[in-house]
C-alpha cells in the first residue's frame, strides 16, 4: 500500500485536516454541509437545528471555505470506493502530524456511507492516544454499517468522551443487542422539531423482557 509521506501528498489523496478553535480545540475534518442526506432535509424545517445551518452559512459567505470543504467531500468519496485504505493512512498522517490529543470528525458535513465510518473507526484504531468524536444524524447508516461490521467493530477511542445525541457512543450499547435481533428489525426514522427520532420495532419472540 501507498502511505503517503509529505502533507501535499495526503492531502492530495484524502482532503485536508484542520486545526480548530478555542470552542473545539484538537484537530477537525469537515465535509460538504450541503451534501448531507437528513442534514439537508432537516435544512428546510423550520425550526430544526438544521435549519440554520452554520456550516451552510460559512461556505455561502467564504468561498475558500466552500472550496475546501467540497474537495474534501469530493476526495473522501472517490478515494473511499477506489481504495479506503489509502484515505485512512492520508487522514492518520494528518492527524499524527498535528499531535492533538483530541480530533473531531465532521463540524461540517455528515457520514456519506457506510464505508466512511468504518475508515474512521481504523483511522482512530491507528491513533490510538487520540480521542476522537464524530456526531451524526445518519442513523439509518449507522445502523448499516452495525449491521454489516457489529457494534464491536468500534474502537474504544472513538466517541468515548463527549456526550453526543445520535452519535456512534450513543447508540453503541443499542447496537450491541441490535446486532443480535437486526433481522428482526423495522427501523423508522423521522424528523420532529430538528431531531431524528430512531424507533425499532422487534418481534415479540426478540422483545426482552
């Protein structure tokens, strides 16, 4: 495998990294908020906490903004159906050049599938001193990506030190029954006042009691 070895190189391959601010300190890595897929539904309720979104607001008033955020979104998901392996050592250079402690996936955009999330839990598996927090409104491929790799699948560094509504750590011990039974499962998701409601309907003989 090609690992990349320059930060021109990685960033070429995968997107850029970021610093963050006081108000999120540690390491970021943004997408296209304007290719969310419930992101951008709960975008035209009114009243959701999408609705106004920041991130929509930076990238309409800084186009540098815009353009860096869009090649990142453009790169992960061409580099990720080419060669995932390849974006997560591009992200882990990154991420280990920085030497934050704390890296925060997603302060715009959100998981754009399932192979996403399973590159980010081996990029946190390969930076392991770091703690990393990835928030998400894509439950529905949350619970794809369970599904196909188990709850167990995710590192211990991932999404254990903040609390976060609808984010992997959230749903981790769900996931872990839900593995079980997930055959068993009708999943409906449903935007109310700017959250995503998860409800799972299980036969009776999976009902615990």
């Amino acid at each position: 495998m090609l690992v990349p070895t320059t930060l021109k190189s990685a960033v070429e391959i995968a997107g850029k990294v970021s610093k963050g601010n006081t108000k999120m300190p540690g390491s970021t890595f943004a997408l296209d908020a304007f290719a969310c897929n419930v992101g951008s539904r709960l975008a035209e309720l009114k009243g959701s906490t999408c609705f106004k979104c920041y991130a929509r607001r930076i990238q309409k008033l800084r186009p540098s903004v815009n353009m860096g955020w869009s090649n990142n979104q453009t790169k992960t998901v061409a580099m990720l159906d080419i060669d995932p392996s390849l974006w997560e050592a591009a992200l882990v250079f990154q991420i280990k050049r920085m030497k934050y402690t704390e890296h925060r996936w997603l302060d715009s955009g959100d998981v754009p599938n399932v192979q996403f999330l399973a590159s980010v839990c081996e990029v946190a598996r390969q930076t392991p001193n770091v703690q990393h927090w990835l928030p998400t409104r894509e439950v529905k491929t949350l619970l794809a990506f369970i599904k196909q790799y188990g709850a167990d699948h995710i590192p211990d560094n991932l999404n254990k030190s903040r609390p976060a509504r609808y984010t992997i750590s959230t749903l981790y011990h769900t996931a872990i029954a839900a593995q079980r039974v997930v055959r068993a499962m009708r999943v409906v998701i449903a935007a109310r006042v700017g959250q995503v409601t998860l409800t799972t309907y299980l036969t009776p003989s999976t009902r615990s009691t």
